[in-house]
C-alpha cells in the first residue's frame, strides 16, 4: 500500500475509482477521494452485485438466499496494486483500481470472476505449468442511437460518409476513424494496455484489436479496462463502440479469439513441443480438452441469447470444436509458428464475453483434457463447416443444461459459482423472451 501511496501522490490523484467485474463484466464498485481510499485500503460491497444481471435484476429469493448470506452482508474488496491504472479520458486526475473480492475470514469469494480466473491459474501452477494467452477483440463503430427498437447504422467517417459494402483489412476504411484510433492508443499506451495491431474486420465498420501475448490474469484485466477505454474515445468522437456478439443483421459477429500456449514454469520452455519440434503429446491433450469441454463451458464464450445469433454455418465465426492447423472454419486453430511458439487459437468466444470467465473456462478447458490425458480427433482438411460430429449447443437454454450438468467444471470452479451463474443467465433469457421482437410484428401481425 505504500507503493500505492507513492503512485498516487506522484500523479497528484485526487479520486480513485474502486473496481470489480461482475458476471457481465460491467465494472461496479464506488468512487472515493485519494484520502479516504488509503485509509480504508479498500471498500465494501453488498455480494449479490456478483448475481446481478445485464438488466439489473437478481436470481429468484430462495437461490439468492441459499447462495449468499441470509443477512446480506458485505465483501470486502482489497486493492491488486498491480491492477493500478491511470484514468486518462477523466477531468480530474482519477485513477482505476481493479479489487479482489474476500469474505469475512479473508477467504476468496467463489462468485468473483477474478478469482475464478485466479483459481484456474492456481491449477496450472501446481502441475508446473504457465500458461499465455493472446486475446483479440473484434468489435463495430456505429453512429449514436438512442432507440433500442431500431436497426444500428455504420457512423459517418472523416470523409463524410457512411461505410459501404465489405472493407475487409482496408487502410483507408480504418482511417477513416483515425482521430478515435489515435485516442484510442494514447490512452491506451497511458494506461499500459498492451495493444499491438487494428485492422479493420469484415462486417461495415467492423474493427479488431490485438493484445501482445503475456500473463493471463494482466490480459484480463486489460480487456476489462480497454472496453471502457474504447467506449469513451467514441464517446468523444460522437459515435458508439459496441462489442455485441451479433450487432447488425446480415453481418459477421464480433469475437474474442484466445489464443493460448503452455510453458514449463521452471524452465520457460513449450511444454506443447517436443525435442524435436513436434506437437507433443500435452499439446494434443490439451486439444482433447478443449474439445470435449467447450460445449459445457460454453455459457461462459458465449454467455448470452444474442451470442448464439453469431454461430450460424457459413459465416466467419466457427460452429464446432474440430481442430486444424491454419484452418479458420475450425473453432480450434492452430496457427503457423516455431515449435517454442505452437499455440491453439480458440475462435469460438465473443466479444460479448467476459474476459476473465472466457480465458478462465478456455484454460480450464485445455487443462482438464492435459491432466486427462484426452485425445483429439483428427485434424481437419478443408472445411469444418461440414463436420456434424463436433456441433455445439444451438441456443443459451440447451448451452446452461450442459453446464450445470458438468461435474469436471463444478468440481474446478465450484458449485456455488456454477449454481449462481447459470441462474443470472436464465433470469437474463427470461427477460429476453419478454420482449416482442420487430420481427414478429412484421410476420405475424397480420398473417396468422
């Protein structure tokens, strides 16, 4: 906490803005003077903001109740001082502060995505193992729109018009938005986010951003941050940044590719290459896993009821857990590199996610198939998309029977996590089919 006394007095901070993720991954948690956030060393919070839902709402009384605390109690969150970081868009000087959360007796809380993730690494440590991972995160510019009920439209760029048609990794349609971009980077370089490449994607003003691989819990918690950092540059620049799985009608949904590699702790070596350059035996086991825990851990990639509208056959996103080298219709693909940096990019997140529980679930995943000792089926040649035998769940419903069915997941992550979270989930799919969508006032209106 010294080290975080000197930081802040250093930088003049005058307000601290105390952080946590909840299940969604939306950032809650309080703002509180430089002064009283050194002296209490943290803050309180209610626990139930970790079953809360996208809306606001919470699980049903008699789950709430078993889960948490009959009286409510509070948490307590402590400071990561390595999870420090400058608030560089705020008027005063303000800084983030991401928080772990504890009980009473000091003991990590279950429902945290944080230490869902913590617990994860924990895992890999005891047998040895570090793992790394690189996200990348695709998301859509659109102009400002204050009606929910109508279509999102591409914004109008430096040029003075819309986007139009495909602009697949075009220079020119990515400057178009160069004054966001730039503050997009500075901010991000004052932060210490670790961005590395933006290309403009394929859907209408559809971009991707690149981390620089390194430490998963760090990655995490920079997706955490950068989704605010991009939501506020656009801000500024009167446009809006959204990292919905499915945003726009006829376009390509928005993913968070993991890519993720494993390193003997002591030595830094792959532990997914052989002596001799080759896939080892780990590596393909940790294929294996993946494979075989995906379509259980699935609510976690794609914890939503619009994530589902992205994994369509015949689109850029994957609709399966087949494997290939340099194959991008399988939702495991490995990429072309030298043997210390074989590596298995898992396409079947979206942008949607939260970073801490889709890094969390995708690790695990590989994890459970290296210590089970799983092996993969054989890699694909040519397309995926015609492969049947490795589907995954068609809609959120079906994805959160499989989940909270799976023993191997509640025995790694814990029954009240699993519990929890698949009830936010079904009270957030409860809420969704309240509303009545545009396309069924256009279709059934008048026809049946």
């Amino acid at each position: 906490m010294k080290d975080l006394e000197s930081w802040l007095k250093e930088r003049r901070i005058t307000e601290v803005e105390c952080l946590v993720s909840d299940i969604t991954g939306i950032a809650r948690g309080k703002i509180t003077p430089v002064s009283k956030f050194m002296a209490e060393k943290g803050m309180r919070l209610p626990e139930s903001v970790l079953l809360q839902t996208v809306t606001g709402d919470y699980v049903e009384d008699e789950l709430y109740y078993s889960l948490l605390d009959p009286a409510d109690i509070d948490m307590l969150c402590r400071p990561d001082i390595s999870a420090v970081y400058p608030v560089p868009w705020a008027i005063e000087p303000t800084a983030q502060v991401i928080h772990d959360c504890y009980d009473k007796m000091g003991n990590p809380i279950e429902l945290s995505c944080r230490n869902q993730l913590k617990r994860v690494l924990a895992l890999y440590a005891e047998k040895g193992w570090k793992p790394v991972v690189a996200p990348e995160m695709e998301f859509y510019l659109t102009k400002r729109c204050e009606d929910p009920d109508l279509p999102l439209q591409p914004p109008i760029g430096r040029s003075g018009r819309q986007e139009t048609g495909r602009q697949s990794f075009s220079i020119d349609a990515a400057n178009e938005f160069d004054p966001l971009f730039e503050d997009m980077y500075d901010w991000c370089e004052v932060q210490g986010l670790d961005i590395d490449t933006l290309i403009h994607e394929e859907g209408t003003a559809q971009m991707e951003i690149n981390f620089r691989h390194g430490d998963p819990l760090m990655l995490a918690d920079q997706i955490f941050l950068f989704k605010r950092t991009l939501r506020e540059a656009a801000l500024k620049h009167d446009v809006a940044a959204t990292f919905m799985a499915k945003p726009i009608t006829n376009e390509p949904g928005s993913a968070m590719h993991i890519h993720q590699s494993v390193l003997d702790a002591s030595t830094g070596r792959s532990v997914f290459a052989n002596e001799d350059g080759s896939m080892s035996q780990l590596f393909l086991h940790h294929i294996g896993g993946l494979q075989r825990f995906i379509p259980e851990a699935l609510p976690l990639m794609a914890p939503n009821v619009n994530s589902f509208r992205r994994f369509l056959p015949d689109t850029s996103a994957p609709v399966n857990v087949e494997w290939g080298e340099e194959n991008r219709t399988c939702g495991l693909r490995v990429p072309d590199s030298t043997p210390q940096n074989r590596r298995i990019e898992n396409r079947l997140p979206g942008a949607d996610a939260n970073a801490y529980l889709a890094i969390a679930a995708s690790l695990l995943c590989g994890y459970l198939g290296m210590v089970q000792q799983l092996n993969p089926s054989a890699p694909v040649q040519g397309r995926a998309f015609e492969r049947r035998n490795l589907r995954l769940p068609f809609t959120l419903e079906q994805a959160l029977e499989r989940m909270e069915s799976c023993t191997e997941l509640e025995r790694a992550m814990g029954h009240r996590f699993v519990t929890g979270y698949v009830a936010v989930k079904r009270v957030e799919n409860e809420n969704f089919k309240k509303v009545i969508s545009s396309w069924e006032r256009e279709f059934l209106l008048l026809s049946v």
